[in-house]
C-alpha cells in the first residue's frame, strides 16, 4: 500500500503519537488522550516488533511528506527531529537493547508502576477503569519476561547489578503492600473490588521477581557492567540525539570538574572558612538550615515553586494562566533516589509535578534542595515541558512529548539552574555550594559514565589514581570525594549510569549547547538582545537534538 504524500511533517508526526498509543498504551495515559483505556503494553518480542513496524512506515511517510517545496521552519524541524528519534530508535531494535531493558528508572518494571499514578481517579467509574488495568499487570510483567528470555536465548544479557537493584525495588513495592495502599483512596463501595486487582498485580510483581532471582539472575551472572564503545555510542545517541565524539565529551568533563572545584573551594570559604567543600556540606547536612516532616518538606518546596513563579513571570518569562500550576510531591517507595519531575498532561487535567524521594527521611536540609527545585520545577523541567504541552497544537504531539530528547530538556534544567544564580537567587552561601554541588554532580557524571562504559584510562595529571583505568568503585570513590550526597543516593546513582548509559551526560551536554546557543543570540543582537523574548521563543520550539539545538537557539530573536 502506498504512503500518504499529502501529509506534512507534523501531521505524520502527530499520526505516529496515535499509533504510537494504541501500540504502548502508557504512552496514551502519560499524554491523556486515552481516557478510559485499561490496556497495558506488550512488552515482548512481538509487541517491540509491532512498535518497530510502525516506526518503519512512518518514516515512508516521513519520506513523501519531506518532498514538498519549501518547508516551513516548523515543519523542517518537526521532520529532522522524527527522523532522528525513529531511526534511533530502530537501531536500538535492531541491535536488540530492548531485550535487556533492566535498569532502576527506565525499563517496563518501572512503568508498570508509575502508569497508576498517572491516571486520573476523580470520578468512580476511573477507579474502575484502574481496577481493571491493575488486573492486566500480570500479562503485562509476562510479556517482559518473554523480551527477557528472548534476550538470554541471544545472548544480550543485563548486567547483574541492574537485576539485583529491580529485585530490590519490586521487594520494597511487595513489602509495602503499595498495590493495595494505592487503590485505599478508591470509593468505598469499590473497596472490595479494588484490593482483589491491586493484589493481582502484586501477584504479577511477585511472579517476575521469582523469575529474575531464580532464571534470569543466574543466566546473565557473568555479564560486565560495562557496554563497550559501541553499545555506549547508541545509547548516547538516544539520549542526545547526536553522533558524540565521546572523547571531547570526557575532557570537557574534567573541564568542568576543575573550574567547579574551584567555584566550591570558594563557596565553601564563605560558609566555614578554612574547612574543604566536603567537610562544610557534612557540616551543613548536620547544622545548616532544615525542614522537620515529610508534609513540612512538600509544603515549603510548593512555596519556592510559587515564589519562582511568581518572581519570574511577566520579568524573564512571559507565562500562559496553566502553566502556573505546578504541585510538589512525596515520591512512593521503592524508586531511585533521585528527584524527578512528570510533565503535565496535554490537556492540563493532571498538572506537572516533582516528586522528593525521602528514602525514610523525616529531616530535610535545604542547602541542596532549592538549586535541585529550580531545576526539577520553575524555571527548569516545569516551564519548558508544560509550555511545549500548552502548543502541542502550534508544534506536534509528537515535538512536545514522546520526542524529548534528554539533553534538550535535562540541558535546559541545568541551564535554568545557573539562571537563577545569575539573577541572584542562590546569594546565600550555602545555597550557592548546593548550587555548585548540583553542577558538580552532572560534571563528574560525565566523566564516570563515559569512563566506566568505554573504560578511559584517568588523567596523569590528576591527583586520583592517576592513569588507572575507571571502574564502579573508583567511580564510587571519586564521586563520594567531589560531592555533598550520602552513600546510598551515590550508589543508586551509579546504578543508574551502569543500567542507561549514556543518559547521565545528557545533563552537561544539554547545558553546554542551551549556553552556546544564548551567547551565539547574543553576539549576533547586540544590544538589541532580549533575553525575555530569547527564553519565550527558545521554549516554544519544541524538541530538538544536540545536533541542531544551539543552531536553532542561535537563529532566535
């Protein structure tokens, strides 16, 4: 059958998030253009195979729609932009990463779990819409073992550390009943109804859990932490959306690793002086300002998002009425230890949110928390995911959700960071060494990930381990010298580089091209530049890659 020739780039793009959602169903859920639908995805070979069959004709039509003469703007980057992500998307197929999706953040076990906190439960009948997608958790955790076990009969196997930390998780989730303590806020008169489904899905977990600690764990025992060049090349890709030369990439690391610990050497003399960074953020933990309460922690977090709001719109943004909402959470248990945000739902049903992991905390010091809390809420991941959501009708669908590229959006937070210290909200000493302590972090990413992956040797010149070649435990032991986290966020952060290569670099990156393309604005206005207008335009174009973000962002007036 022919392809469609009278389609533009964004109406493919936007048929794709239809297809797309009907193939994932999630993806449907996170959007909120499926109301009612109770499905769960296929997570096996057949359902990775349909998903690829879609992508495959939709870059026919991508191929007719780009013919026509003199493309808008818009539509030129609505197309580079889904040729991109598709055909990255299907190498990662071809090469079979799909069957070894497991890692502590972005594999089918976590979304399984977060797609229930996602749904809309207003209204009785969405509690039976839910009590009956919980019932098809089971079938869902199926199939993903089917991807797994098609992967082992390949040989493309997850590394051990990867299936130790979901069993861990899927414990954590098991022992806290968190099914059940889920549809408690259900109706009444449903109660009864609900436990039964939310005990088939913990049946399901429990199922999965046997099979990766009696079948899986014991296939793949010998496999490396490591990937290797090539595997890391694709990843990156994926989550950068360009061709990385990875050895630039790891000096401009140690680049940003040596300006930094000067910048907290620094700030941290203005907070104790002739103490190291590390001892003054010991100190700070200990002695520094702090929120008692978990409902405390979540009441002030949603008051420095309002105050940011507040202060920043109408002065260096120009914000719509619904993207002002933004709601603080408590994160469930069970999960990695970092923050994160969820974007909102395209029609603002379900408000954007970030989500604080208290991994049992009861004690919250702030030092580090409002520098994290620009980035994950105002002006970082909220204003410029609920703005691309507020013109998903202007750009796509496709632009403003599922095409997100990890080092446009994660470069962007970054970047909204240090806004915020330019603008002079981080003047306080200490939350200026959480500040540095953040961009410390996502240096010092850069350097592990690609180092452990690719396994580079350390710089002679350095005064840690000089020459030796990196591995997860001189990752551990760098990353604890240069930085203000405690083991357990540490080591859960390792895990994450290990299980998504990759993604950990998208952050530095991304910040790296948001700047240059600012600067590159800059020069070329003059004095006639606006950085009002300049973040306006920048947060309406949509996703794009690294290939082309600082280009775009330096074209902007």
């Amino acid at each position: 059958m022919p392809n469609d020739t009278s389609l533009t780039p964004r109406q493919v793009a936007d048929a794709h998030v239809e297809t797309l959602a009907d193939l994932n169903p999630i993806v449907g859920t996170q959007l909120g253009i499926r109301p009612g639908v109770d499905a769960l995805p296929d997570f096996g070979p057949e359902g990775l195979e349909a998903i690829a069959a879609a992508e495959r004709s939709t870059l026919a039509d991508l191929d007719a729609a780009e013919k026509a003469p003199d493309l808008a703007p818009t539509e030129r980057r609505a197309a580079r932009l889904l040729r991109e992500r598709l055909t990255t998307s299907l190498a990662l197929h071809d090469s079979g990463e799909y069957l070894r999706q497991v890692n502590n953040l972005f594999s089918p076990v976590q979304a399984l779990r977060l797609v229930f906190l996602q749904m809309p439960t207003a209204a009785p009948q969405d509690w039976d819409v839910i009590g009956r997608r919980l019932r098809r958790v089971p079938e869902a955790a199926g199939s993903y073992r089917a991807a797994l076990e098609a992967g082992v009969g390949q040989g493309l196997h997850a590394a051990p550390r990867q299936v130790e930390t979901v069993v861990g998780q899927i414990d954590a989730w098991l022992d806290a009943d968190w099914f059940v303590s889920f549809v408690a806020d259900g109706p009444a008169d449903r109660r009864d109804e609900l436990t039964a489904a939310a005990r088939e899905a913990g049946r399901g977990f429990a199922e999965l859990r046997q099979y990766l600690v009696t079948s899986y764990l014991p296939a793949v025992a010998d496999t490396p932490d490591a990937v290797g060049r090539e595997r890391y090349a694709l990843a990156a890709r994926r989550w950068t959306g360009s061709a990385l030369d990875l050895e630039d990439a790891y000096a401009y690391g140690w680049e940003e690793y040596r300006r930094l610990s000067e910048e907290m050497r620094v700030a941290a003399e203005a907070v104790r002086p002739g103490h190291t960074p590390s001892a003054v953020m010991g100190y700070l933990d200990e002695h520094g300002a702090a929120i008692d309460g978990v409902e405390e922690v979540r009441d002030w977090l949603q008051r420095l998002m309002d105050e940011a709001m507040a202060d920043l719109d109408g002065t260096h943004f120009d914000l719509a009425d619904r993207v002002k909402t933004v709601e603080a959470r408590i994160a469930p248990p069970g999960g990695a230890a970092a923050p994160y945000y969820s974007r909102p739902s395209l029609d603002f049903t379900r408000p954007g949110r970030t989500w604080l992991p208290t991994l049992g905390a009861e004690r919250f010091p702030t030092w580090n928390l409002v520098s994290t809390w620009y980035h994950e809420g105002v002006p970082g991941h909220h204003l410029q995911l609920a703005q691309w959501a507020h013109l998903a009708d202007q750009l796509s669908r496709y632009q403003v959700s599922i095409g997100s590229v990890s080092a446009n959006t994660e470069g962007w937070a970054l970047y909204a960071e240090r806004l915020m210290d330019e603008l002079g909200y981080l003047t306080d000493p200490a939350r200026r060494l959480g500040y540095l302590d953040a961009q410390m972090m996502r240096a010092i990413r850069v350097i592990i990930d690609i180092g452990m992956h690719l396994k580079l040797r350390i710089p002679r010149t350095e005064h840690f381990h000089p020459g030796e070649v990196w591995s997860p435990e001189l990752a551990r032991e760098f990353f604890a010298a240069h930085s203000g986290r405690d083991q357990a966020f540490i080591d859960s952060e390792l895990v994450r580089y290990l299980g998504a290569p990759g993604q950990a670099i998208s952050y530095k990156l991304g910040e790296r091209a948001w700047l240059a393309g600012r600067e590159a604005a800059r020069a070329a206005q003059g004095d006639a530049f606006d950085l009002k207008a300049w973040h306006m335009a920048a947060l309406s174009l949509g996703s794009l890659g690294l290939d082309d973000l600082s280009d775009e962002l330096a074209r902007l007036p």
